[in-house]
C-alpha cells in the first residue's frame, strides 16, 4: 500500500453542468438515429428487395459504423473528457450539410432535415459554450500557462 492520495478527477470537481449533459444527450440521440437507420437499410437490404442490395448492405453497415462517432463522443461528454468535444463538434459540423439535402428534397425528408439541423445548430452552442469548456477542462488559446484564468 502507498501512502499517495489519488489525485482528484474532474467528475469529483462539482456536479456536471446541463450544458454539457443536454450535448451529450442531442449526440447519443443523433448516434442511435445513425445506427436505427444501418439497421433498417441493413435489414432491407438482406430480407427486402432493394434496388441494389449490396449497395443497400454497404449503406447500412456505414451508418452503423458511423454511428460510433457521436455515442463514443456523448459517452466522453459524460464522463467529462477534454478530448470527446472535437468528435462531438465534428458529428454536428457533418450533420448541417446532411440537413441542409434533406432540406431540398421535395418529400417528407423535410422534416427530417429541420430536425437535425434544430439539434446540429443546438449541439454546436451547448458545445462551445464557456461552462461545457470549462466543465471539461478546456482552456482557450493562450491561456495553457494562465493556471488561474
């Protein structure tokens, strides 16, 4: 046994904000979106009859993979890590133009695109926000050697 104190953890610093929680809640959101999605052209690719079923396959098993990008991201976010921010940023940052095609659909994609662009746009602010940066232990540019700042 040693007689070092464990050093305390950022999840030991105080409560999470609801910022950051809310954040990781809209990229677990859009992460299981991702995967139903693999899932179902996954399913109609294998038992269906697409048009292309190995294009049907490919698709499905790629929004199941991409899925992993934001649910390991909200799962950072919770866990209060610096490093899950950048994924999470880079999830919403690739939803916008997602959005903004479904947007030009003349179908009921409409809908569909308002919504991710509503939670793209949301994320992107609660993750730029000074509390989640400073929740994560972010600092601004310039201030590495500001200890107290």
């Amino acid at each position: 046994m040693t007689t070092e104190q464990t050093p305390a953890t950022e999840e030991d610093s105080g409560p999470r904000p609801r910022r950051l929680t809310y954040a990781a809640a809209l990229a677990a959101l859009e992460g299981l979106a991702l995967v139903v999605g693999g899932v179902w052209m996954l399913a109609e690719g294998l038992a269906g009859s697409p048009h292309d079923r190995g294009s049907a396959v490919t698709g499905g098993i790629t929004l199941i993979v991409l899925a992993l990008l934001p649910l390991l991201a909200a799962r950072g976010l919770l866990k209060r890590k610096s490093w899950s921010r950048g994924p999470a940023v880079i999830t919403q940052i690739m939803a916008l133009p997602v959005a903004y095609n479904l947007l030009q659909a003349d179908s009921v994609a409409i809908p569909a695109g308002i919504a991710l662009a509503v939670v793209a746009v949301a994320s992107l602010v609660l993750l730029v926000n000074p509390a989640t940066t400073q929740a994560l232990g972010i600092k601004g540019p310039g201030r590495a050697q500001d200890g107290g700042r």
